[in-house]
C-alpha cells in the first residue's frame, strides 16, 4: 500500500507543487543587480529552487522579458495574491539619457560563456554514420598537424562556400545496465570554408580549438549551434531516472559549473531546460549473523554474497541529495548538461530525477 501512495505522490506531485514557492531563510527584503549575474542567480538570494524563477517573476508584467534586466537594477520583493514576486522599481535618475544599456547588456538566465564552447563543439553522433563523413586527407602543408589559415584536402565533392567542422573521434557512450550503444562521442577541433570543389575538395580553416590532422571527419556546422541560447528551465517529467553518463573534462568528482553527459536523450523525452536533482544511491547495509550492521567496506565476500541474493538481511540506506543540473544541449540518446548547484561531489552514475517529485517524497517522509 505505501508504494501505491508513493507512486501516486510521485505522478501528481508537478500539478501539486507547481504554484508552490518557498522562500530561503534569511532571504533580502530586496536586491541591485550587478555585472555577471545570472537570472538563476538572482533567484538563488530568495528561493530554496533557484531554477524556479520564471515562477518568481511570471506574474511581474514589468519583468515580462528577461532581458530587460539590467546591472544597476534594484529587485524588490512583494507578495501578489499570496504568493512572492519580485518587481523592478524605477528608476530616478539625474541624466537626461535615462536607462540606456547596450544590446548585449542584458542579464541571461544562465552564465552562456560557460556552456557556449559545447554549444558548438560537443556532439554525440551515431558511429557508424560518422565513419561514413567525409575524410581530412591531408592539406597543403607537410605537417602533421594543421592550424588557422591552413588548407585541408577533403575527400569529397564539396559546395564552394559551405562551413564546416571538423571533428574527432571521443568516448563511445553505452548505458550503464543494458549495456546499449547510446553513441559516439565527436569533438570539434577547428572550422573552416569550402574554397575549392572536386573529387578532392580544399577546405581553408577559419578557426581551430585543438590539433587537426589526416583521418579526422568533417560534418556541417549546425546552425542552432551559432545562435545565442537562451533556457527557461523546468522539472525533467521522464517515466524513468536518468544518470550521469560522463563528465566532458574526463573528472572524477565534478561540482558546481562543471558540464556532464546524461545517459538519456531526445528520445526519452529530454528537452533544454530541464532540471533534475542529483543523488547518490544510498548504500546496503547488511545484518551479519550476530545481529550487526556491516558496512560495504567492512563485509566478507560472503556477506557480499547474501547482500546480493536476499533482501531479507540487506537493508538499503536512503539515497544521499548531490546537487541539481540543468540540460542545455540535446541528442537522440544522451544530452549536455550544467551542475547549476552542489552540496556534495558529483561523481559518475550519479541519479537525476524530477525535482518536484523529490520535495513531494520529502515532506511525506516528514
């Protein structure tokens, strides 16, 4: 019976909590916005879910759009029908310009220069579709390795004109329980122009990031990669937990700003935006023959044994909250996302699941 209620809790917990804000203990009557702030930030001075500003500001018609805040703006709490918002106050000032900011002035939702690298250079393709992309031979140089203002000699018919990327070989990702190819991981090493077509066609690098050299694959460069981002996060809804798949850096513990793989993708329903709590799974504690709790680093191999073959006297621990992310670039199997907060390190194979159905558990726990 009380798995049936969880389950129930856990299925309409979004619909419960969804108009619910909690505000932090201690939190400011109001706040001026200052340079590198992020909207998540901002939120983070008032809410306990940082990720939940767009609640926070829906209803503010002056802070409709986002990017009319500005550094040097003041944030003043209020509560609307019960519920807590923040408003912009006006402005008085003493100079005839009044409120005059930049184009580019404008406070993001989140910090884009640290996710624009792999907005443009981190793709997770199938491989076999990969080995059949056209190959770098060569170029005009007789290194090995070839930099900006270089030629590379393609093998393919090109269209004068068209950008490309050219891309190597990463990781190949697999999931963790099935054992499923989830893809290939390819990473951009430099861009460049079409200046020459034939059956062998000349590419001229504009840009470079890391050693270009023979066997590498070109693919098109994706034109949302060269768009400015801009996320609205939301609770993750799939039917199943997700998990850290990898860390980009090759890291053993990642924290707060670091970037990781997730090991479900387009094809499991995940979208930009979506925020997932991080945990860890609790650890089994086994009741030995005299009625002692033994830890994992202390049991034998046959306590391991009974562990793994009885529920009966392996108890398992409650799961241990890490931190939240945020996913801001998607494949058909795995996605990209941004530890956006951390109390503990983040390690591999980690958890992600729907924050709102955590603080449901939460508080019938309580």
């Amino acid at each position: 019976m009380k798995r049936l209620i969880l389950l129930a809790l856990m299925t309409f917990s979004c619909s419960i909590f969804s108009d619910t804000l909690t505000l932090k203990s201690g939190h400011p009557d109001s706040y001026v916005v200052i340079k590198g702030d992020t909207l998540w930030d901002i939120s983070e001075h008032f809410l306990n879910d940082p990720w939940r500003w767009p609640k926070l500001w829906g209803v503010n018609p002056q802070i409709a759009n986002p990017h009319l805040i500005y550094p040097g703006d003041r944030l003043t709490l209020v509560f609307i029908d019960g519920e807590p918002r923040l408003v912009l106050k006006p402005h008085k000032r003493k100079s005839p310009a009044g409120r005059i900011h930049a184009k580019g002035d404008a406070i993001p939702a989140i910090n884009l220069s640290l996710i624009s690298p792999y907005l443009v250079q981190n793709r997770v393709v199938d491989g076999d579709w990969f080995d059949d992309q056209p190959m770098v031979l060569g170029g005009e140089s007789e290194s090995r390795h070839h930099i900006i203002g270089g030629v590379l000699y393609i093998q393919s018919e090109l269209t004068v004109g068209d950008k490309f990327g050219v891309y190597s070989e990463g990781r190949e990702f697999v999931s963790k329980d099935e054992g499923d190819l989830l893809g290939q991981e390819v990473v951009l090493t430099a861009s460049g122009r079409v200046i020459e077509s034939g059956p062998i066609s000349k590419i001229k690098l504009l840009s470079n990031f890391r050693e270009t050299k023979a066997g590498y694959r070109i693919l098109p460069i994706e034109d949302d990669s060269l768009l400015s981002a801009y996320f609205m996060p939301k609770p993750a809804t799939l039917q199943e937990s997700a998990s850290i798949l990898a860390s980009e850096k090759h890291l053993r513990e990642m924290g707060k700003l670091d970037v990781v793989y997730l090991d479900k993708g387009e094809d499991d329903g995940v979208e930009p935006g979506h925020v997932f709590s991080i945990y860890r799974d609790g650890i089994d504690i086994v009741v030995n023959g005299d009625g002692v709790p033994v830890l994992p680093t202390e049991r034998s191999s046959y306590e391991d044994l009974i562990s793994s073959v009885s529920s009966d006297n392996a108890i398992k621990m409650p799961d241990i909250y890490r931190g939240r992310l945020m996913v801001f670039k998607v494949f058909e199997k795995t996605s990209l996302g941004l530890i956006m907060a951390n109390e503990k390190t983040v390690r591999v194979d980690d958890k992600l699941i729907q924050p709102d159905s955590l603080n449901l558990l939460r508080s019938f726990a309580d």
